[in-house]
C-alpha cells in the first residue's frame, strides 16, 4: 500500500497490527484519524477483509462522515459501507434489523430533545406537576434515572406488558446514586405509555435497546458477532460503561479490537467516560503516538508540564519537529476589564498584521466568563461567535422542516404532525386540534379504546378534511410522498420548503438568519448524501440518523473569533488560542474539585491540556485580580499556571508574590477538606511550593522533593514549637514554611525539623 509512506512508524505499525487486542495511545494533535482511516483502507486493500466485516466508531456524526470522505479516496468505490458511524448510530442500525423482536417498527422513531420535552411537559399537565424549563428538565432527569436502574424494558415495553402505575423494578445490582432523583412511579408510566403509542425510543434507550437484545436473542448476538470480524474505536477514552460493554460484547468472537484513544483528553467523566477503563484495557499490544503535528515545542512543553501532574494516565510526553515558534504569554490583569481588554487588543493587534478573525479562539471554563471579551471584542467592531449556543437541529425552522419529512416518512408520526399542521398558519389553531383529538381517540380495536394517527384521522373525517387549511395540508404531504419516491432527500427538502410555504414566510419576514439556516440545511442533506455515496438510504433511515445530531455534528464555519467553552473546542484547532478566566476555583472549578475530589481535580487538569493543545502557532494563558461572585472570594491565580515552569512563559502585567502565596494556601485549604492531610503526596498532586522563591519556576525542582524526607501536606516536629504541617518548600528544598498547632506560620531551615509519617497533629 503506497500511502504507508506518508505515515511515520509509530501510524504505520498501528496501521499493519490488524490481529488481537491492540491499543493506540494518540496524544493530542499526533494523527490518529489518519492512522485510522489508513487502517480501514489496509484492511480492505491489503489484507482482504470485505467492508461489510468492518465496525469503525467514532464519537460524533460530523467525525464518522469526515472519516468515510477520507477513506473513499483510498479504497475503490463501493469498499467501505455504513458501519463508519458513532455508537449510537450502530445500534440504530443494529435495530432497524432486529427491535421487531421486541414488538417494535423498523420504522421507529427516536425523540431528540424536544420531543423528549414535549412528552414531558404533556405527562407533567396530566399528572399536575408544575411545569417550568427547570422542573422539565428534572422531570426528564428523573426519566433516565429511573431508566438506569430499573428492569423498563421488560416492565413496561415488551409486547404484552402494561404500564404500571404502582412500583418500580429495580434491577439487581444497581443503586440510585442520588435517589431523591428518581421520579415516582405514576410519572415513569405515564412517559414510556406515550413512548409507547409513537413507538419511539428516546437516546437512553437506544443503548438500552441493543444490549437487551445482544443479552436475550443468542442469534443475534451471534450474527453480529460473525459479521463484524475487525472493530476499530475512535476516542475510547469518552465510551461509558454501556458503550464498553456493547463494543466487548460484539468483538467477543474474533477479538480483533483496535482502540484508539487518549485518557489525558478524558473530559467526560460527568456523562459516564472513566479515563481508568482505557488505561486498564487488556491490549495485547500498545502502541503510542506521541509526534505532535499541530502545534509548536513551545506550546507542547506548557501541555505537557501541566498534565504532568496527573497519576490516572499513561505517561507520554508529545514532541513536535515544528519551529521552536513564539514565546507562550501569561498575562495577568488588575481586573476582568483590564483582562478582557488585553486579549481583545492582542487580536485587533494580530488581525491589523494580516490573521483571519477566524484564526482566533477565546476559551474558557464555564460560559459566563465570555460577557465582558464579547463587549471589548464590539467596541472594537470585531466580529465574533458563541459557539454552541443553540443547537443547529433544535432551532425552530429546522424542527419544522424537519417536522415535514418526518410526516411524510410516517403518517403516524403525530408529534411532528402536531409540530407543523399550522405552520405556516393556516387558520387549523386549538380548537382544530381539539376537536381532531377527539374524533381520534374515538376508534375501538377488540373492545379497547385507542387512538388513530392524527393525519389518518384528518384524511378520513368527513368534516374536518374539508376545512381549507386542512385540505391544503393534506394535499402538500401527499404530493411530497409521491416525490420522495423519485427524488434525493435534498431535492425533497427544497420542493418541501416551497410547497409548505415555509420558505415564503421566512422571506416575507425578512428573516435572513432562518432563511440562511434552512439553506445550510439542505446543504447539510446534501452532505449526508455524500458521504453516504453508493449506500441505499431511505428518508426514514436519513432522519433516524439526524435525531442523533447534536452541536458537535454542525459547525456552521465563519470568519469571526470563535468564542466557547472548553468542552466545546474538543476535536477543533486554531492558530491562535486564549485561554481566560485561569483563576483558582473558576479553572480549575472549586465546585468539580469539591464534589468529585481527586477524580475531579484531575479532570479540570485534562481540560487544561486540551484547552492548551488547541493552539496551533500561538498560545495566551490569562487571569485577573478582584472578586469572584461565583466563588464568593477573592482571586488567585490557578493551580495550573503553578504547574508551569516560569522560564516557559512570559509574563505580562504586575503579578505580586502575595497572589501566588494565595493560590497555595487556597489549595492548602482545599486540601484539607477533600484529602485531609495526605502522608507523602508531593506536590504534584496540586499544592504549588515554589512561585514566592526568587526564580518563581513553577512547583519546586522535583530532585530536590524527591530526595527529601518532607512532603508538602506532612508533618513535621520542632524541638520548641511542636508539631506542624509543612505549607511549601524552598526553591531546593532546604528550608519549609511550618503551620504549627497554634496557627502560627513559621519558615524553619530543614536541619532544625523532624519528619512526621505516623503522627500528624490534629
């Protein structure tokens, strides 16, 4: 295969190990979707292996589509299939061919969000909860808790079985981690009953789905066991439990499993991700990818000094043969004002030099950080986005045009009915609702009452179907239904726009960003049909997969500063990347650390380095003085720019020894309510000891802390103070500040102490 020679060694031995158990360590930025797709394309070319024997996983749609588009360029046309999809999307696929054994359609529809929602608020007026977007909200919370932890498949969604409005079953073995958030019984019933009559599976059921049926169906598990020969896992180190356990199920035949990941890049831990799953994967063989292809030494030595820190990963350390590039600034401001105002002149500066507004990214830990750079990025006149506001398939002109192919696609989809049958108006308001409602619940199938899809019902009423509007209706679906069967599903949408008169509407509104979205939407159609050349997809199977979108699959591309949370900017890259709001307690969050404890304070560390391994050419860490409302304290500058080396930065604005002693004492307190006093923990579990010494270079020298017998959070003894807790450490280690039983603070030289390991104060 003459592409192996575009890969360096590590890509290219990740790329030829095809058999057993085989683990890729790719740090950030080092190739991985190369080493991927130059996997698949080895495996087809160069081995033999059909397509329809290979599962490739990936995280988000958006990545499963780009991959296909590489892998199309390397192998003939028609050799890779539909199996490069997320998770998710394979078990759709895995349902559409066998969830008729649980009684249900292939043509089963799956609620995003707001459809989640709508089901929620309906159940909530039946059931006379107060309904608000936060008590909707816990309502759906309690939903997928309950779906958790109990038996509700066989319960409530088996052919045969009955909503039941009076217990729970609970599932052995599991426990409610927070049971005040389970919803009582009648509330569960009452949602999985509407669920019940859409025939409709919600995201947590999706998985649920599949496991159940690779868990009581043995041919089913055997065919997909059979079928899938190689499984390949993009970004292992985000997969949850369910997902782990549904990947080693399938590959539990030919034990070919090639996972690709990074636990330092593990930043989900609060959706199920535990970056200890990847670092304990049973491999047969581990290979790492450590050659940084995005960004410059100087930035990897900021990322790799921080994660550092870290115990739960596998050591690496990412190099790069890039230029040496531009010093890394810390600036650190008097205000948020004054911080705000120094990046939003650093980019008016650079864009003045000839950079695109869309080679800048302001990152930052939580979203409320962004009001005061928006305001000083506006009075300069530079043009900014906040990226990942509202989701792109949730906005209201894509539901309702999405609403139109979904009633087209099934009749009996009522939701989407309800959604567009007076959209555009057309004079069909509540009291036509009502009264349809009610002639539709009006039929009897054995003796027992139901209801008739709501557009069946309104074709066969003889009153009804009369009124204009709703003769009107049910012309544009039927016609639309004749189409779809000549034409692409983007040719369809267009025709649908015009027909419906959705695009009329917004072009009679003059509303330039709705009508610019539904074209992005076509143009997003357009994409899917791409990306799915050669591939037989129906419009039902088309909106089964865009349910599953979320904002990371849609990323509409502009010459703006991108401006987002961390979390956000995973899987992208920028020339120039800020990194604001490096605070204590805000970056890294006190209430994650708080909660979570070590777990947490490691993940915020994971976010760093993500943050800092966005920045391809130049990189601004930046933090500020004042009162944090969030917080309720003063602020201090983050733990992680403790963590880096002072001669790895450049430091610009007056930054005072007094605030780096803050930041160690704040973490010292911190400590004490999370850890207690650990015994020999070093500081490199988060306790800065060095920054008010004359070099101010970060954490103490390792040499120094390791050769000693003190530890930063140990004890210590004096012959005429008593006992104390060593606070922080010289440069070299040979004098320790001492907090006494007292409370007096003392700096003591080493000679004049004695080690505590048994005996700490109280």
């Amino acid at each position: 295969m003459e592409h192996l020679q575009d890969l360096n060694s590590r890509q290219r031995e990740a790329v030829t190990s095809t058999e057993g158990r085989i683990r890729v360590i790719a740090g950030a930025g080092t190739g991985k979707t190369k080493a991927l797709t130059y996997r698949y394309a080895y495996l087809v070319n160069e081995v033999g292996i059909d397509p329809a024997n290979i599962l490739c996983l990936t995280f988000t749609n958006k990545a499963a589509q780009e991959m296909r588009q590489r892998i199309s360029t390397f192998v003939h046309s028609g050799d890779y299939n539909d199996f490069v999809c997320t998770i998710d999307g394979f078990c759709v696929k895995m349902l559409r061919r066998d969830i008729y054994r649980l009684g249900f359609p292939k043509n089963f529809k799956i609620l995003d969000e707001e459809d989640a929602k709508s089901l929620a608020k309906s159940c909530m007026d039946e059931l006379g909860i107060k309904r608000t977007e936060k008590t909707v909200k816990d309502f759906l919370a309690g939903i997928s808790a309950a779906k958790d932890l109990t038996d509700y498949i066989d319960t409530y969604m088996l052919p045969g079985s009955k909503p039941s409005s009076d217990y729970l079953p609970t599932a052995p073995g599991k426990q409610a981690a927070d049971p005040k958030a389970l919803l009582p019984a009648p509330s569960v019933a009452c949602y999985i009953g509407r669920q019940m009559k859409e025939y409709a599976l919600d995201f947590d059921d999706i998985e649920n789905f599949a496991k159940y049926i690779l868990d009581h169906f043995e041919d089913v598990r055997e065919y997909w066991q059979g079928q899938l020969n190689y499984i390949m896992v993009d970004e292992a180190q985000d997969c949850n439990a369910d997902n782990w356990e549904i990947i080693e199920k399938l590959a539990a035949r030919h034990h070919n499993l090639f996972v690709v990941g990074d636990p330092d890049q593990c930043i989900y831990e609060w959706r199920g991700a535990r970056p200890a799953r990847f670092v304990e994967f049973a491999s047969d063989k581990d290979i790492v990818l450590d050659e940084n292809y995005r960004s410059t030494p100087k930035i990897l030595d900021i990322a790799n000094c921080v994660i550092s820190n870290n115990k739960n990963r596998i050591p690496k350390t990412l190099f790069t043969r890039r230029d040496e590039g531009v010093a890394v600034i810390h600036f650190h401001g008097k205000s948020e004002k004054e911080e705000a105002e120094w990046i939003a002149s650093q980019i008016e500066k650079l864009h003045g030099e000839g950079a695109e507004l869309s080679d800048f990214a302001v990152l930052y830990r939580s979203s409320y950080l962004s009001g005061g750079i928006e305001q000083e990025l506006l009075s300069r006149h530079l043009a900014y986005t906040i990226w990942g506001g509202t989701r792109f398939f949730e906005r209201k002109e894509i539901k309702d045009a999405l609403g139109y192919l979904r009633l087209v696609a099934d009749s009996g989809d009522d939701l989407a009915f309800r959604r567009i049958i007076n959209v555009p108006s057309r004079g069909l308001g509540k009291k036509f609702l009502s009264d349809l409602e009610a002639e539709a619940g009006t039929m009897e199938i054995e003796g027992v009452r139901a209801s008739r899809p709501l557009f069946t019902t309104l074709k066969e009423s003889g009153r009804l179907s009369k009124i204009r509007g709703a003769e009107a209706f049910i012309e544009i679906i039927e016609a639309c239904r004749q189409i779809a069967e000549e034409h692409s599903i983007s040719d369809l949408m267009n025709i649908v726009l015009d027909k419906s008169g959705l695009k009329k509407m917004y072009r009679e509104d003059q509303d330039e960003d709705r009508l610019e979205n539904i074209d992005e939407l076509v143009k997003s159609i357009r994409f899917y049909e791409e990306s799915h050349e050669g591939l037989e997809v129906s419009l039902a199977e088309y909106l089964q997969d865009i349910a599953l979108y979320t904002n990371a699959d849609f990323k509409k591309e502009t010459r703006t500063v991108k401006l987002m949370t961390i979390h956000q900017a995973k899987g992208l890259e920028f020339p120039y990347v800020f990194i604001t709001g490096l605070s204590e307690g805000i970056f890294p969050s006190m209430r994650t650390v708080r909660e979570y404890k070590k777990n947490g304070e490691e993940e915020e560390r994971r976010l760093m380095y993500v943050a800092v391994t966005r920045a391809e050419r130049a990189l601004y860490l930046t933090e500020s003085e004042g009162y944090n409302q969030s917080t309720k304290m003063n602020k201090y500058p983050s733990r992680f720019l403790a963590e880096i080396k002072r001669s790895m930065l450049v430091t610009e604005g007056n930054i005072s020894e007094e605030l780096w002693r803050g930041t160690r004492n704040l973490i010292h307190v911190l400590d004490e309510e999370n850890y207690g006093l650990a015994i020999g923990r070093g500081t490199s579990a988060g306790s800065p000891a060095g920054n008010e010494f004359a070099d101010g270079d970060g954490f103490a020298s390792e040499r120094a802390e390791y050769s000693s017998p003190f530890r930063i959070g140990g004890g210590a003894a004096h012959k005429i103070f008593g006992k104390g807790v060593i606070v922080s450490a010289s440069k070299d280690w040979s004098s320790f500040l001492v907090r006494f039983t007292d409370g007096t603070e003392r700096q003591l030289r080493a000679s004049f102490l004695t080690p505590l390991i048994d005996d700490l104060p109280e």
